[in-house]
C-alpha cells in the first residue's frame, strides 16, 4: 500500500523486514548502505524510509536528516540494534530519536514492525 | 716385794698427746679421795693414795677388802640402794665422820663395771641453808634480767657472793669458737678482763664435750700434784673419772692457770639446746676448794641461768620478728596496691632496708635496676649480683665478708661488706640484694691472736703447748659487717613469698581482661564493646555512633598466602583502624574480618568523616609477605540514640549489613564490571550483531506462522525457535542493563504514584496465581530516582518472588516512611527515608545462597530459567538512587528484600531533573 524504503547493511535482516513487509501488502525498495538509500531517495519520494543506524560507512542519521530536508513529506523510522561501541543498555537510546519519527529496537517482532508501520503511515495521510 | 712395785701406776708425760682421754688420768686432786669397787663382787679394786689423809684409812688396807671396810655398812648400803635405783646419781649426800671429826660427802658414779665414790670433806662453813636466803634473792634478781647480758651480770654478781671468789666472768662462745668475757664481777684491785676474748684453742673441743656432761667442775689448787690412784693386784682398769668431781685436769691446763696466776677455779657450763653457750668461771688468786654444797649452787646457777638464756633469747628473738613482720607486712601491702611491682618498691626504701636491717640494697625486676640507700655504683652491684648469684645456685645466700671474698668488690667495701641475695626463682636474674657497711671492730686477745692458735686441722701433728705470754693482743678486722642472722634469712623469704603471690595475683588479673580481648589484634573484643555500649548509652546528651567495617577477601589470603598472612593482614587492618579512629573512640573487632568503632561525642557527619578516613587507611596497599595487595573494605554507620525515635538496634543491624554485603556484592560486581568494561568495549557490539542476528528470526518465523506454510509438528517447530529468539533477546537485554553507565537522569517523583504506575507492568510479568497485595502509608516524603530503574527493580524482584513461590504464593509491597540516622558506605547521610518493602513467602534462601544473591550469574534456578543478572540489576540500579538495599531470607520462609530510598526534601514534580 505504501512505499517504503529499508536501508540495512546485515542482508538478512534486510530480508526478513522485507518479506514481512511486502507480505502485508507493502512496495519495499532495500538499500545496503545510507549511500545506496541516499541516492535511491534523491531519486524518487518514498513514503516511509526505515534505516538502520549504525551502518559502516555513513550512518543513519545522516540520511534522517537529509532524507527529510529533501523529502519533507517522507516518514523515516529508525531501527538499531544497540549502538556497537557502547558499553551498555540502551535506555538511552528512547531518549534520542535520532532525528526519526519512530524509532524500533532490534530485534523486534513482525507484529510490532507492522503496527508502527501503520501508525507512521497514518500520519502521513492525515496530513 | 716393795709397796712401790706391787702397786701399778699410770704416768703422766709432760707433753701430752691432744687426743689424749684426759678423764682416764688415774689420778684426782688432793684435796678429796677416791675409792672404786667392783660391782660384782663388791670389792674395793682402786683407792687414792691419799685415803689416809683423807677417810683415815689406809689405801693398801682397803684394796681387795669389800666396801664395808672402808666405809662402813650404812653408807655402803646406801651407796648400793642408790646405785640399784639410778645408775649413778650425781650429789648424792651422804655424811661420814672423818678422822678430824668432819663430816665426810660421798657422791658415786659409775665407770663401766666399777663404782667410783668421790669422798670429800663437807666445808662446815658453807651450808646450803646460809646461802639458801642469797640464792632466793639471786633467782628473784634473775626475773628483771631484760636481756641475756643483764641476765649475766647479775649471774657473776650473785656468784661471787656465795662462792667467794676474786673474780667470776660470764663467758660467751661465739659461732667462731671463739670466746668473749660479757659481764665480770672482780675484786678491784684485779684488771678488768671485759670485752677480752680468748682464743677457742684456749678450751679444747674435749674440755667442752666435758662441761656438757658435768656442768660443775673445780679445781682447788692448780699447783697441787695429782694424786695417784692405787689398785688392786688383780685389776689394772683405767677408771673413767669424767663424772668426778675430783678429777685432776691435765698438766697442760694447770701450767695455764699457774702462769695466769690462778690457783683455783670453778667453772659451771651454760648450755641452750644441747649446746654449750657460755660459761660462768670463778677464778681466785690463792687455792680455795669448792664443796659439794658449793657445787650443788653453782651448778643450779647454772641451771636457771641457761633456762633463762634460753627464754631470754627467744623473747628477743620473737621481738625482732614481730618489728620486723609489720615492716613486711607494710611492704606486702605496697606491693598490692595498684601500679607496677618496681613502683611499689621504689616508695618502699625504708621498709625494705628495715626488713633485713640493711643501710643499701638494689633491685632487678625484668632487666630493670633500682638502688635503694647506700648501694655500690650500678656496675660493682651488676659485679656483686652476678658473683653470688653464681655462689647462690638459686638459693638465699648471705655474706658479711663480700670485700674479702671477691677482692674485686674491695671498693665497695664501706657500704657493702655484707651482701645478702634474694634470688628471685623463676625470674631469670631477677633478685634483689641488700648491703651491710663495714664494722670495723678491735678486738682485744688474749694472749695472741688465734692465728698463733692451733686450729682443728693441724692438731693432730702438734702438741699443745700451754699458753706461755698473757699479755693482749689487738687485733684490727676489717672487710665484715655485722653478720646477717637467721632472722633476717627467714624475713627475706617471706619476702619472696609475698612477691610470688603479688606476682601470680596481677597474671590472674591480666588473665582475666584478656578475656576481653580478641587474641590476635588485641583489640576488644564483642563482650567488651556491648559492655562499654550499654555503659555509653547511659550517659544522657552523648551522641553515639556505630562505624562498621567490613573486610573482604580475607579468605582468599588465606588460602594463597597462608594464615599466618592472613592473621598479619587483620593485625595490620586493626593498628591502622586504631589509629585513625583515635583515643576517644573504641575500636573493637567483632569477628572474623569485621570490625566496629564506636565514637562518642560524634554527629553523623562527623562520623561520616571518619568512616571516610578509616576506608582510605584501609584503601592504602598492606605489604604482606614482600608483596603488596590492596583489600576491599565496606564500612558503614548508625546512630545510637537514647530517643524512641531511631531505633539503635535495627540502625545498628543495618548499618551492619549495609558494610557486610556492600563489601561482597560492590567487590563483586566491580570485578564483573571491569571484566565487563574489559568487554564492554566490544558488549555493545556483541550485543548488536545478535539483535542483528535474531531480527530474521524473530520476523521469518512469525511470518511462517502466520502464513500456515507450516503445520502440525512443523508449526511447534517454529514456535519453539521463536520462544528461543525471544529469550536470547531477554538475555542480551539483561546483559547489556547490567553493564550500562550510570543513568544520568533522576527525576522526583511521589513514591506512590510511582508504584501504581509500576503496577500493571509487574502484575503482567508474573502468573495469576500469585497474589499482590500492596500497602502503602497515607503520606510519603517525594524520591528522587530514575522511573525506568524503579519499574526494572519492582519488575526484577517481583520474578524472583514468583520463581520462589512456584507462582503459588504471596507477594507483598510495601511503601512507608523509615527515619533512622543512617550513612551508607558512600557516607551519604540521611536520616528521613522511604522504604520500599518486597516480600514473599516463597522457598527462601540459606545463608550461602544469600551470601551470593548480588553475584552477577549466580542463579539457583535450573538451566534456561534465569540469567543470575536480577538482583545485581536491581542492586545497581539501587546504588545509583542513592538506596540501600537489605535481602532478609530463611528458607520455607520466604525472603524479605527492603530498599531504603532517601528522601527528597523538594517537592514532587513530574519535571525532568537533571541530577547526579
């Protein structure tokens, strides 16, 4: 129903949202690097992009904030799985937003990942 | 054959072998006569050559005749009646007309088998009754007689009195042998001879083995020629004359008289304990002869004045024990009192020179020396102590001549002439020693002095010769002291005595407060801080405080370096607690490697401060062993106060606890914090790569199911795989709470509205079957903590207590107000608090399991069922908020965790707060 892009470096997570999504009905375009989902959304407006975080090479937060300076009509949900070089939990993490209007902590389930979807996606169409 | 040849006689050799058998003489004085019979068969077998002159019977006329013939039927009877009582008995009276018509005194003895009859004439002039009245008073005199010399003096006064004689000298043996005149009465155109001592070669030992036996003996006329005994053909028996009083002494003894100017003499001997003490001895410058009634006098004199001598002396002997047992007593007194023994005797001079009749003594107590009066200098008494104790060999040892025997020790002689040692047994060199000074004495000899003398020793290849030059002699002795006495050996013992039991009394003592006192650091032990506890407690306005310390890994010590490191390790831990908790605080040791300071006069603050203190002096590295290693310690504090309001006990207890268990688990945890650190590095990327790892899974999975692509044992399958996924992402969860940072936020909150917030989150983690019950008090101070940490604490506990139950059971929270004076190990103090409360009545833990429940991993659940992370969660989200937390448990009772959160003074807001 809604286009979305998934930018994620571990190919089978990627697929597995992937699957998950396109299941419930959704266009999934992927991405295995914040460069490739870069240049894939300066191309063409999504209506939602959902990017890991800590990715090597840029990170997700650069593509939040420039993905939405261009699109400004596009949601992004962010979804991590811990920051890598941290020591510890990841409480702090709900604190920061990273930019995203959601944010998703690995590993979550499908029924989580498709409910947020819907919900971020609402607020697109209301506005 | 002639008169001359038939009868036998005995000569006598001018120069007489000194062993000679003096009593064996065969011959008597003349102014007396002597007949002896045998006593079988009643014959006269010896008669006196001058029977004639004296019985008016011829001696060849009565030898060989029986006793009648002599003297008549009634004395011979009468002499055989007393002979068959007694032996022989000494003045006997028995009167027979002589040929001048004076009355005759018989008196027998035996000698062996033969009776000897003395006969002499009785001096009508001297009856006892005349001299009966002057004999009364003398004995009356006798009883004023205060000492053994007045007792003398009246004695030679008396007796010369009755006797008559020019002079009479009491004569006292001293324990040299030597003899010295104490009283004389003379006639005063004599020199005096007072004071003068004769030499003890002057009475030979025989002569005075003689005056023990007859005590009474007289010589009437020293140039008189012995007369001869005659005897019968047939029987040539040397008579023993020793029981006569006829008896001629030898030529030796009558040349000294004769060359002394004495013609007669009359000696009684004065004996005390089967000893001869003295004599009395009459001496006169013409012949005179003392009677049977005379001797009888005399010699009762001599009976009374031994008597008395004896009493006299132990009169004065028991007046100087009684002086001298109450200096000891004053002495055993001081030694008692309170104080070291060397204190006692250093106020006790006078009582300790007294007790000896010393003028200077030193003591060594313990290697310590004092000198007391007029000792040597410090290194001649070190000589003199080492020298007798050597001669001592342990023992009391008395000297009056230290000077002479070790002439090393000459110098000192002034002061210390006499030394006596009290050896202290058992005390290494302990002792003390007591001086006497020098007595310099003249002594005036007759004659010359005895080193002129024969001494026993050489007797036996020289002859005595009689004394040929009377003048005096001087003689000058130096290097003595008056000489120490029983009494004085007998004192210094008691003395020993009384300091045994001073010493073994204080040991008891001591004894007795070690009880108190922990064995290996010295320090009181528990009984002795309850004791000063309760004591302290009851002085009102005095603040008290409990400092806690706990040690931690003591055990670990031990086992790798050995008790003995671990016994030096606690010995060290309790000097540096003793010094940095000061004078005014009690420090003791509860216990293995606990230990308690109890301050007085101290707030909480200052307290705190101290505790503060005491952890960095316990912080700092202990060398142990040549190698340094630091300790874990944990200290914690509670108020002690007299007001209902804190409770001591329950502050005390926690406090405690606080110090015990934050040791253990902060020790703990710190470890698995750094290992985690270590890996913490890399945790966050673990950590990612799993949830990475699991996010197929989990979705692939669900999606499967959903979409039926699989079904039957395939569906259960993958319900097993997707549990499995969520439980490694419970477990990396755990993990990574467990080593996060701090939180950095902290918020105020109403503890109340907290826990109901919390409620649905807990009430949905833990079966329906368990029961909550939640109480709360009406109103609680606000907290400040961290939202998220309370719910992952209530979240933690409340699993643990339905794991416990078995999810049948009983859970209990609890909110309400908690005030007690309290600083926990960070000495952050507070006195108002709220304390959370979480109980179940599970299956509870023992005591090891409790000892572990903050240990990161330790689980007592099986397998798969818990990760061992709840608790050290919860006790690191506790810590952060500034709590304390409390795990109580028994097991089949259930456990009991209580977290104590400080107050927040401030208002409750919902506002962010950033603190910390």
């Amino acid at each position: 129903m809604a286009s979305i892009l998934v930018i994620e470096d571990v190919p089978a997570v990627l697929l597995s949202i992937k699957i998950v999504l396109e299941g419930h009905g959704h266009k999934v375009t992927s991405a295995q690097t914040g460069e490739q989902g870069l240049t894939l959304l300066r191309a063409t407006p999504f209506d939602l992009v959902i990017t890991d975080i800590w990715m090597p090479g840029s990170n997700g937060v650069d593509v939040i904030r420039e993905g939405r300076a261009r699109s400004p009509r596009t949601r992004f949900m962010a979804i991590t799985g811990g920051d890598p070089n941290s020591r510890g939990s990841r409480d702090g993490l709900h604190q920061q937003d990273f930019g995203a209007d959601h944010i998703l902590l690995k590993p979550f389930e499908k029924d989580e990942l498709l409910k947020t979807v819907s919900r971020v996606l609402e607020r697109v169409a209301s506005i | 054959m002639t008169v001359s040849q038939e009868f036998h006689t005995q000569g006598i050799a001018h120069d007489v072998d000194p062993h000679e058998l003096i009593q064996v003489s065969g011959a008597i004085q003349p102014h007396g006569a002597l007949l002896a019979v045998l006593v079988d068969s009643g014959l006269v077998t010896h008669a006196s050559a001058n029977l004639f002159a004296i019985l008016g019977r011829r001696a060849e006329a009565v030898l060989g005749k029986p006793l009648e013939s002599a003297i008549g039927e009634v004395a011979s009877r009468a002499l055989q009646d007393a002979e068959s009582s007694n032996g022989f008995e000494l003045y006997r009276l028995h009167a027979l007309p002589g040929p001048g018509g004076d009355a005759l005194h018989l008196r027998s003895f035996r000698s062996d088998r033969h009776l000897c009859i003395d006969i002499e004439p009785v001096d009508a002039k001297f009856t006892q009754g005349q001299h009966a009245s002057v004999r009364q008073s003398i004995m009356e005199t006798f009883e004023h007689a205060a000492d053994s010399i007045k007792l003398c003096e009246i004695a030679v006064r008396g007796l010369k009195t009755i006797a008559g004689y020019d002079r009479v000298m009491a004569y006292r043996f001293g324990e040299d042998g030597h003899g010295k005149v104490i009283a004389e009465a003379r006639e005063p155109h004599l020199d005096s001879v007072m004071g003068l001592r004769y030499p003890a070669a002057d009475i030979s030992p025989q002569a005075r083995q003689q005056y023990l036996r007859q005590r009474v003996t007289g010589i009437a006329d020293s140039s008189h020629w012995p007369v001869l005994l005659l005897e019968a053909s047939d029987d040539h028996t040397l008579l023993d004359l020793t029981d006569s009083s006829l008896r001629s002494v030898s030529p030796v003894d009558l040349e000294c008289m004769h060359n002394m100017h004495i013609a007669a003499s009359l000696t009684i001997g004065l004996t005390h304990r089967q000893n001869l003490w003295g004599m009395l001895i009459c001496h006169h410058e013409s012949p005179r002869v003392a009677g049977p009634e005379l001797r009888a006098v005399a010699g009762t004199i001599g009976q009374v004045v031994s008597l008395l001598l004896g009493s006299l002396e132990e009169a004065e002997l028991l007046a100087a024990r009684i002086e001298r047992m109450t200096i000891l007593r004053a002495l055993t007194e001081r030694l008692a009192a309170d104080g070291s023994l060397m204190d006692a005797f250093a106020a006790a001079e006078p009582e300790l020179l007294g007790l000896v009749g010393a003028t200077g003594a030193v003591l060594r107590l313990s290697g310590k020396v004092l000198r007391f009066g007029r000792a040597p200098s410090p290194s001649e008494a070190e000589r003199a102590l080492a020298v007798l104790h050597s001669e001592a060999g342990g023992d009391l040892l008395a000297v009056d001549d230290l000077s002479l025997r070790y002439p090393d020790l000459a110098s000192c002689a002034g002061e210390a002439s006499g030394a006596l040692l009290l050896p202290f047994v058992g005390g290494a060199d302990d002792a003390i020693l007591w001086f006497r000074p020098e007595l310099a004495q003249t002594i005036a000899w007759i004659g010359n002095t005895p080193e002129h003398a024969i001494s026993d020793s050489v007797v036996a290849t020289e002859s005595i010769s009689p004394r040929s030059s009377f003048g005096t002699c001087k003689e000058i002795v130096t290097g003595h002291s008056a000489p120490w006495v029983e009494a004085d050996l007998a004192l210094a013992r008691d003395l020993w005595s009384a300091i045994k039991a001073e010493v073994a009394k204080r040991a008891k003592a001591e004894l007795l407060e070690l009880r108190r006192y922990d064995p290996l650091t010295r320090l009181p032990n528990r009984a002795l801080l309850q004791e000063r506890l309760a004591e302290a407690r009851k002085e009102a306005g005095t603040a008290l405080t409990l400092l806690f310390l706990s040690l931690d890994e003591t055990k670990k010590i031990n086992e790798t370096m050995g008790y003995a490191a671990g016994d030096e390790l606690l010995i060290e831990v309790a000097r540096r607690l003793v010094a940095t908790a000061g004078p005014g605080n009690l420090a003791a040791r509860l216990g293995g490697a606990e230990f308690v300071v109890l301050c007085r006069g101290l707030q909480l603050g200052e307290a705190a401060e101290l505790g503060e203190d005491i952890r960095r002096a316990v912080a700092a590295p202990f060398e142990i062993g040549g190698r340094l290693f630091h300790v874990a310690s944990g200290v914690g504090i509670a108020a002690v106060d007299q007001s209902d309001m804190l409770d001591p006990e329950g502050a005390a207890d926690f406090a405690m606890h606080e110090a015990i268990t934050m040791v253990g688990a902060k020790h703990r945890a710190e470890s698995q914090r750094q290992k985690m650190e270590t890996l913490g590095r890399t945790m966050g990327g673990v950590a990612h790569e799993i949830n990475n790892m699991l996010q197929p899974i989990a979705l692939l999975a669900q999606d499967v199911i959903d979409k039926e692509l699989v079904v039957g044992e395939g569906r259960q399958h993958l319900d097993v795989v997707l549990d499995c996924s969520k439980k490694a992402r419970q477990i990396i969860g755990d993990m990574l709470a467990f080593s996060r940072p701090p939180v950095s936020t902290m918020e105020t909150h109403d503890p109340v509205a907290l826990l109901h917030d919390s409620l649905p989150i807990v009430r949905q983690a833990v079966p329906p079957s368990l029961v909550l019950s939640i109480q709360t008090e009406g109103h609680l101070p606000p907290v400040k903590m961290n939202r998220t940490a309370f719910v992952q604490i209530l979240l933690n506990l409340a699993i643990n207590a339905a794991a416990a139950t078995g999810g049948q059971g009983e859970l209990t929270i609890t909110l309400e107000e908690d005030v007690r004076g309290f600083a926990d190990a960070e000495m952050r103090q507070q006195t108002s608090f709220v304390r959370l409360r979480v109980a179940d009545n599970g299956c509870g833990m023992d005591k090891a399991t409790l000892d572990r429940a903050f240990e990161p991993f330790f689980t007592t659940k099986p397998v798969g069922q818990g990760t061992g992370l709840g608790l050290p969660v919860v006790y690191g989200l506790v810590r952060e908020m500034g709590a304390t937390i409390v795990l109580a448990s028994e097991p089949d009772h259930g456990t009991t965790v209580t977290i104590l959160i400080p107050a927040n003074s401030g208002e409750a807001q919902n506002g962010v707060d950033t603190g910390h």
